[in-house]
C-alpha cells in the first residue's frame, strides 16, 4: 500500500483527485504547484483541497499544499 502520494505542477480535476486517495492507508499527501477544479470548474483555495484530501482518506493524513 502506499503510504504517501506527492503531486507536482498539475492541473486536476476533482474527480482525478479522488481517484489517486482512495487509500485510508495514506500518511502524507503533498501537492506542489497544482491547481484543483472542482465540480463546477472553479478553482479551490489551499483550506478547501486540504479538507477535501482529508474527507477521503482520514482525518490524521498530513496535507501539504503549496
């Protein structure tokens, strides 16, 4: 399993984010340069992705968006 993902300098949709955490396993997630749409296409802030990271994985993954 893994333990940590790290994605650099992407655009992503939503949808294409949740596929990559579906694993409760997760200990680290760091996105780098990325740019997250949501389902109405409009970006989302740093708060937003980090909740949403946490939603799908576990409330103790650690989150770093920069």
């Amino acid at each position: 399993m893994c333990e940590s993902i790290y994605i650099f300098g992407q655009e992503l949709n939503i949808r294409h984010l949740t596929s990559l955490l579906e694993s409760s396993a997760l200990k680290s997630v760091s996105l780098k340069n990325i740019v997250v749409n949501n389902a109405s296409n409009s970006s989302m802030n740093k708060k937003e992705i980090e909740n949403f990271v946490k939603s799908k994985t576990n409330k103790n993954v650690i989150v770093e968006v920069d």
